[in-house]
C-alpha cells in the first residue's frame, strides 16, 4: 500500500509499505480519506521533540472508509461496513486498530467524507460547555472547530459573538449562526466591542479554540463574573500563563474541554454522525480543499498558511 512518511522538518515522501494485519479484536479499515489537522502542523515544523521518519501514515487520525479484514473475536463491525475510525497512522490506502474505535456510517452518509476525530471532538467540547438557551457565548478562533461549535451553540438558543483573524472565517461564522462577529485585531478593541455588545456584562461563556497564549488571555477579559472559560484551543507548543488576579477577581469558571478517554472520543463521533445523518449539522461546506496522497505536504502547508477561501483540508485516497 501507499503511506506517508515524514522524513523531516516539511518533509515527506511516499513509499511503498506492507498492508497491516489485523490482530485479535482489531480492524482493517481501506481508507478513502483523512482529514488534516491542525495539531499536525508543530510536528510537521519539526520541533526538538520531534522524532523523524515518522512510521507510514504517521499522523494521521481523522480517518473514515470502508472494513475490509477483521480479526479473531471482532463481531461489532463486519467487512464491507463504511466507517469512520479513530486510528493514528491513516495518512495511508489503509490503517488498522480496535474495533471498538471505528463507528459505523449509516446509508444516509453514503459518499460523505466523515472525518470523525474533529466531528466528535467538536460534539464533546458543546457538551462539556453546557450551552444554556439565551446565554450569550463567544468563541475566539473560527476554523474548523470553532465554525462547528458557532452552529451548535446558536442552534442551542444562544446568541454567539464570533472572534477570527480572517474575513473569510467571519463569513463562515455568520452563516453557521454566529450574530456578531468581530475582527480579531486589537486586544482591547475587542473587549470595548463586546462589552457594549453586553451592556457591560460580557458573555456566559467563553472557547478559546485557537490554542495561543493571546486568544487565551483574550478569553478571561470577555468572561463574565461567575462566567465559564472554555479552553479547546490545543495548546502544544509551550507553557501558558494566565491572569490568576483576573480569574480570582471575577470567579470563572474553567473547563478544559479535551478529553483522553477513548470511548468518550467514540461516543463523540456517534453524537456527530446522529447530528449529520439527521441534518441538525452540516460539515460538508467546511471541507474547501482536496489533495491526493502525494500532496499531503501542500495540505499541510495550507492548513498552516490559511489562504482566503481556507476552512479545512481532506486528504483522500
């Protein structure tokens, strides 16, 4: 099969790699894509941490395709059924893990690409926000996760002010639902704009989905007394601080939405896949760009460099 390598800081080649092997209580998944996120971008800079060659398909975790082999004792998922798979090596034809992370893609979703991972982390960060009707609720950072959240929450009955550093990313706010948007450019401009836009109250709750240390501060100043910080920002490169003065002051709450358990992943990509089958949500405008295997180093770089017109980038196979 074909598979990635990263061989070094935006480097990679293509190579052909045996076909893995389901083991007892695993599957074998034929890819026919792979969503490219965001996280992969401080590996793909080759950070000293950084180990390289990566192993084949290294990376690669938003996977969805079709089961084409299972191992002994598998009885929940069969050859044939068309699944999205939480498996950590899918920048490849093929990837393999435990049945009990793929989750199985009804009729309705037939030919739909279905990265499950953001889906599913999108839906668990909207639970674990706790999104009341009527709140107001801004959300710092509209890419691919914070367009997701603006369309949950405003579906949820509240009024969503949408923060972004790009244009394109406002427009993409107001269409999910967002009712104002606002330019991320000056910090306290920012804070005057949503202050009035609260009558001084500022907002019930806040996500930071950027994973920088100035969206973070950004989001304490726009949580109200007794508010709730909501980090789903992935904070990978470096330490944070954090205006504990600010925090104490105005008692807020802080949720840090990432989770590690596995079956609180799956059981995200189910809400997702009940939550796309039934139409209450609709990624498929969000996926603005294709590239084949062998451009995977473009996807890559047009993840980190956000052209206009730029939301999220599909891997497919």
């Amino acid at each position: 099969m074909r598979a990635a390598v990263v061989t070094g800081p935006g480097e990679l080649r293509v190579e052909q790699v045996a076909r893995p092997v389901p083991g007892p209580g695993e599957v074998r998944v034929k890819l026919e894509g792979c969503g490219v996120c965001a996280s992969n971008l401080t590996p793909w800079a080759g950070p000293e941490w950084m180990e390289f060659p990566t192993e084949a398909g290294g990376l690669g975790h938003e996977g969805w395709g079709v089961v084409d082999a299972v191992g002994e004792g598998v009885e929940s998922v069969g050859v044939g059924d068309r699944v999205a798979a939480l498996f950590y090596k899918s920048y490849g034809e093929y990837d393999v893990g435990p049945a009990e992370t793929v989750v199985k893609l009804p009729d309705a979703l037939a030919d739909t690409p279905f990265p499950g991972e953001p889906l599913g982390c999108a839906m668990n960060i909207f639970r674990r926000s706790g999104i009341k009707p009527g709140e107001t609720v801004a959300i710092i950072g509209i890419g691919f996760l914070g367009a997701i959240l603006t369309r949950l929450a405003s579906q949820a009955g509240a009024r969503v002010i949408a923060i972004s550093r790009r244009p394109y990313s406002l427009k993409v706010a107001a269409q999910m639902g967002a009712a104002e948007t606002i330019p991320m450019e000056d910090h306290w401009q920012i804070i005057e704009q949503v202050r009035e836009l609260t009558g001084g109250n500022f907002c019930d709750r806040v996500i930071e989905a950027v994973g920088k240390q100035w969206p973070l501060d950004l989001a304490a100043e726009l949580t109200r007394e007794r508010g709730t910080l909501i980090v789903a920002g992935y904070h990978q490169d470096g330490a944070r601080q954090v205006n504990m003065q600010l925090w104490n002051w105005r008692g807020l709450d802080v949720i840090n939405a990432h989770e590690r358990d596995p079956a609180i992943y799956i059981q995200g990509i189910r809400d997702a896949v009940a939550a796309v089958a039934d139409g209450r949500l609709d990624p498929g405008p969000l996926y603005t760009h294709a590239f084949p295997l062998e451009r995977l180093d473009e996807a890559l770089n047009t993840t980190r460099d956000r052209p206009d017109g730029f939301m999220k980038a599909l891997v497919t196979f």
